[in-house]
C-alpha cells in the first residue's frame, strides 16, 4: 500500500534530527515523520506532542497506559496505531485474553484479570475514541470516584493523542510500520 503523498525530497537538517531520533527509538523508519516534514511547524508541534505523552504517571503504571493506547486504537481503526501500540504487549503484563477484549473479539466481562480502575480505563479511551463524543453523566461520576483529577487528565489526553495520530496518519494513507504482526482489525 503506498501513501497518498510523499515524502519531501528534501528535509531540512533539525527535522532529519528527530527523525533520527525517532529511528533509533523505534528501530524503523517513521514514515509520519518524513511526510510532516512538508510542514515543519506541524512536524516540530506532533514531535513535542508526542515527546510529553505520559507512559507512567503515579498510580497511572505504563500497562494501564498502554491499555488506553491499544484500545484508542482498535476504537479509531487505525492499522498503523494498532501495530505501533500493540507492539510488544506482553511486555507491560497484557494477556492475549486481554488483548483480545481491546480488539473487540471478546467481552470485557469474560476475562476476569482487569482491574476496575483498568476496565473504566477501557471504556473511557473508547468513549474518547467515538464520533460524537458522548460521555454519560454517571459513567463520568464512577470514573471520577476511581481517579483523581490529574488522572484523569491524563487518561483523556493519553487517549486523545492516540486520536490524533490515528487521524493524521489515515488521512495520509500510511500503511502499518511493520512492529507487530499479531494484532491486526477484526
């Protein structure tokens, strides 16, 4: 699958840096970085962006975090996202069980080893995740019992940043990067 445009022929040098950067990170290419190149205040806004994401934050440990990611993912259908996020899963202690609840494939209630903060985590980066957003009055409450401010903050905009990404990368056609090939859309 190609993308609907290309990267720039040419680069300008602070931009190839954190491509750069970006490569050593991941270990691939990062195709969304070389095509924002085309743009550079947008390429430098979406790397500050994604430099700040909170991957553990106080009681927020990176698995909740990356449960929020992969479910923003599946939530959006986003290949590319999917694969980034989904990569290496069983590294912050999610199940194939689990997995399989972010994907859609069984009931958050079969599978008995989330938490309730984890389950709320769940359905609130799907509601992040909808089009219209929604958010019912009591589902707020619960979730505001279960996390305090600053959480919850960071559960809204962990999410909202796998929606920007999901966003901005489908209306460039880019294909998966190639980190995972286990997690794909049902």
């Amino acid at each position: 699958m190609e993308t609907f445009i290309d990267p720039p022929r040419r680069i300008s040098f602070y931009l190839k840096i954190g491509i750069w950067i970006s490569k050593r990170i991941t270990g691939k290419e990062m195709l969304p970085a070389k095509i924002l190149a085309w743009y550079p205040k947008v390429a430098i806004g979406s790397d500050v962006l994604e430099s700040l994401v909170a991957h553990q934050a106080g009681n927020l440990n990176e698995r909740i975090l990356k449960i929020v990611r992969i479910q923003a993912s599946f939530a959006v259908a986003c290949s590319f996202c999917i694969d980034m996020k989904s990569y290496q899963y069983e590294e912050k202690q999610i199940t194939k069980d689990e997995l399989m609840v972010l994907q859609g494939l069984r009931q958050v209630e079969e599978v008995n080893t989330f938490s309730d903060r984890e389950r709320l985590a769940i359905k609130y980066a799907k509601l992040v995740s909808q089009t219209p957003l929604q958010f019912p009055r009591d589902f707020i409450e619960e979730l505001k019992r279960h996390f305090n401010e600053r959480e919850f903050v960071i559960l809204a905009s962990t999410a909202a940043q796998v929606n920007y990404w999901a966003r901005l990368i489908q209306a460039f056609g880019i294909p998966p990067a190639g980190f995972s090939d286990q997690c794909k859309l049902n």
